[in-house]
C-alpha cells in the first residue's frame, strides 16, 4: 500500500479520513478523475473545500475497507444508468422521445439534438436527456440489431 490512511463514517454519515500523522478531516469527498474510461484509478479523495488530501493511481493503493466506502460514496453521488437497448424513438427528427431498457430498467427520455449523443471511444457513447441525466453505452456493438439501427439514424 502507497498510502497511509483510514475511512470511517461520522454519527451523521459523512466520510472522514484520518491521515497518517493522525489529524482527522471531515466530510471528505472521493472524486474520479476519468470516471467512464477509467473509473477504478486516478482517484482523488478531497476536503470539503475542495483540498486534495489524498491521490490514489488506483484503488488497489488503499485496503480493502478504505476501497468499499470509496465505492459506497461515489455510487451514492453519481447517477448513469447503462442504455442496454433501444425499443422505439418517436421521430428521426429532434427533439424526439426515446424509449430505453437500462440497468435501471426501462425508460423514457427526450433527446434535445444530435449533438447530445457523445463518442467517448471506439464503441462507447454518452446519451444526454433534456434534464441533464447522461445514460452510458459501454458498447455499441453489443446492442441488438434493431437498437444499432435507431442508433444510427441519429450519428
């Protein structure tokens, strides 16, 4: 292990961190650096102003306990669900409403413009809706047929 600390949660539920020469800080926040490409490594744990406390190149760096309320908080900050098929879009123009399945389940949203769906990779793409919520294609290639279809249209 590079890094010397330990991850508790206070009475009221926030992440403290206690360094290695003992001071103890409040509410700290984990923050992913690239957090679809690489979500498991460039992580920065920060105070509540913002401060870098620590920086992890991976969460291996840490032990076992410390890397559970890492992922913990981060799963209970961040919200993007995995678009996994296309059943139906409204129209071909913009702004249409599309009908998705997720890892969440299945959804509704409304797609602004053409613009709204990113190429992050080769074969992953971000989907942003008109609240702002962004749903995560890991692979395009692993949609069905008919998804890859009504996909197209739009890049």
């Amino acid at each position: 292990m590079v890094n010397s600390f330990t991850l508790s949660r206070n009475s009221f539920g926030h992440l403290c961190l206690q360094d290695q020469v003992g001071a103890t800080h409040e509410q700290v926040v984990p923050v992913r650096s690239f957090p679809i490409s690489h979500p498991n490594e460039s992580i920065a744990i920060v105070d509540r102003d913002g401060h870098e406390l620590v920086w992890l190149d991976s969460l291996d760096q840490t032990t076992a306990s410390n890397q559970q309320l890492i992922k913990e908080e981060l799963a209970s900050r961040e919200f993007m669900p995995v678009l996994t098929g296309i059943d139906d879009v409204s129209t071909f123009a913009t702004p249409s409403t599309w009908t998705v399945r997720t890892n969440r389940g299945h959804t509704q949203f409304i797609l602004r413009g053409e613009e709204d769906i990113r190429r992050v990779n080769k074969t992953m793409y971000l989907v942003s809706d008109t609240h702002g919520v962004q749903y995560l294609i890991q692979d395009i290639q692993a949609l069905d047929k008919h998804s890859r279809r009504l996909l197209d249209r739009f890049l």
